[in-house]
C-alpha cells in the first residue's frame, strides 16, 4: 500500500490540511506556509500521483479522498483548492466526524459547464486531455497560465506556479488524465446542499476557471454555507493576495473552533 507526501509543520491546537490543484504539489502553499503554521499545526500533502506521491495511476474522486484520509489527524480543518476543493468535500460528505470545518478554494461542486451551470466547457476539458498525450509539458504551463490571466501580478504568479511544478517529480501523464476526468465528471451539488457543518468558499473575481457567477449560485443553494470573493484575485487567491487570504482564513476558524 503506497503512502503519500505528507508533511506537518507547526503546533497549534487546530490541525489545518491543505490540498493542491491539478497538476500541482504542495510547494504551491509556500508562500502562506510560514504564517499558517505560526497559527496551525498545519499538514502539507502531496496528492496521490502528483509531486512526491508518486506510484499511483488514474484514481476516481473517492479513491483519492481515502487515500488522503488515511494519513490524516483524527479531526482537522480541510482546505481544497480547485481540484483538491473537490477531495475535502467528498471527505466532509463520507466522513464528516473527521471534518471541523471545510474551505474551498476556487472550486466548484460541478467544474464542467452543464445547462445554466456555468464552468469549463466540456470540450475544453477534452481538449487539454487531447493535448496531454501529444504535449505534455506544454499542455501542464497552459493550464498553469490560465489561473493567473487578469491579476495586476499574473507574470510573476504564473511564474510561481510553473517553479512549483518543475521543482517536484512530474505527475504522470495517466494521473493527469485521470485529475481531468474528475473535473469533467464530477457533480456534487446536490450531496453538499446538505452539509451542515462550518463551510466557506473562497473565490477569485477574475477566476477563468470557475466564474464568479458560481459563488451566487451556491450562495441560494447552499445558504448553510459563507462565500467570499476576492474582487483583484483570479484562480489562486492565496498566491496574489497571501496576506488578505490568511486573515480571512484565520478569522473563519477561530470563529468555529
């Protein structure tokens, strides 16, 4: 049975799990790193297949989310960003004894655009699938170049994002494939509407990738749940704007421990 990256920094009397994006690893929370472990006993994991957790293939949504679990403090905080949004829901659905409270990052419940559901087009989605199996690593920087498009500091953020990915094992092509399915599959609208316990969402004004028009959306259907948009962040708030984001994070969990 293979174990993930998991790294624990810091000893506060919460424990605080931060969860990546497609394609990415851990080093992505670097620049918030130092402050929320100053607060947290904050836990950085490298999600199956990507980064340091190598030896994984193609995994569904579930499987990721017990395999995260495994390695996880008996209670904690569960932060998700994007495609780990998706993986700390699913553990707030299936085991919601171990979840204090849960904070989406620039996710959504339904990445792909469906009806009057607005998201990523699902021959976008396609697309980059497509284009995994003939450039690899071009395909990977598109994907990373999108998150920052319209923020004042987007260069020198993609530039931080493409650092994170270059410095660490590569995600194989198959796990890459595999993250994309889930985007493009994975519908947990209505399993969240029923969540009760402490729930924020976090989201970018200038988000390419998950619109803002998803945050009033969910405001009405999931009104048990907060949201806050940040109106100069795109796809990776905590990256544009560190210090604003911890304080909102910090201020949300002091209010429910």
């Amino acid at each position: 049975m293979n174990d993930i990256w998991w790294q624990t920094k810091g000893k506060g009397n919460c424990h605080l799990v931060l969860l990546h994006g497609w394609g990415l690893n851990a080093e992505v929370w670097h620049c918030i790193s130092a402050e929320l472990s100053a607060h947290f006993t904050l836990h950085l994991v490298d999600l199956p297949g990507f980064g340091r957790s190598q030896g994984f293939g193609a995994l569904s949504l579930e499987e990721m989310a017990e395999i995260v679990l495994r390695q996880a403090p008996e209670r904690a905080v569960w932060l998700g960003w994007s495609l780990g949004g998706l993986v700390a829901s699913q553990i707030a659905l299936t085991h919601p004894a171990r979840v204090q409270a849960l904070i989406t990052v620039a996710s959504s419940p339904c990445f792909s655009a469906r009806d009057e559901w607005p998201g990523i087009k699902p021959d976008v989605l396609a697309g980059f699938q497509q284009q995994l199996r003939e450039d690899f690593q071009r395909t990977v920087e598109r994907f990373l170049a999108l998150q920052t498009l319209g923020t004042e500091t987007a260069r020198q953020d993609a530039r931080a994002l493409k650092a994170v990915v270059l410095d660490q094992p590569m995600p194989t092509a198959q796990v890459l494939d595999g993250g994309l399915e889930i985007l493009k599959t994975v519908d947990l609208r209505e399993p969240l509407s029923a969540l009760s316990l402490p729930f924020l969402r976090l989201y970018g004004k200038l988000d390419g990738l998950v619109p803002r028009k998803v945050a009033a959306l969910l405001d009405e259907a999931w009104p048990q749940s907060a949201s806050l948009i940040f109106p100069k962040a795109a796809h990776a708030p905590f990256i544009s704007h560190p210090a604003e984001f911890c304080q909102v994070l910090q201020a949300f969990v002091a209010e429910h421990s």
